[in-house]
C-alpha cells in the first residue's frame, strides 16, 4: 500500500487501525529521513555523552 492510498483509507474511516497502517508506510517509505533529523534540534555545540 502506498502512502497516498493509506492515507484515503484513513480519511475515510477514521479508525485508529487506518491510522497507523498509514504511519507504518510513512516510515518503511524513508528510515533514513529519520536518522538525518537525529540531531536537528540539539544545542550547538552539544557534543552528548557518547550514549544512544
């Protein structure tokens, strides 16, 4: 199911279930999207502690 498609189903049923189908195509489409917003909002110069 593509992005668009899941998220008519949604639109039309309301349901949560439809709801995330649709954020589960959201992020099988583009995981690394995520990753390249990792640090987005960090403080500038904020090196963290080394933990994940």
């Amino acid at each position: 199911m593509d992005k668009m498609t899941a998220w008519q189903k949604f639109s039309e049923s309301g349901q949560i279930t439809d709801y995330l189908a649709f954020l589960k195509v959201c992020a099988s489409d583009s995981p690394a999207e995520a990753e390249s917003d990792e640090n987005e909002h960090r403080r500038s110069g904020a090196e963290g502690n080394g933990h994940r």
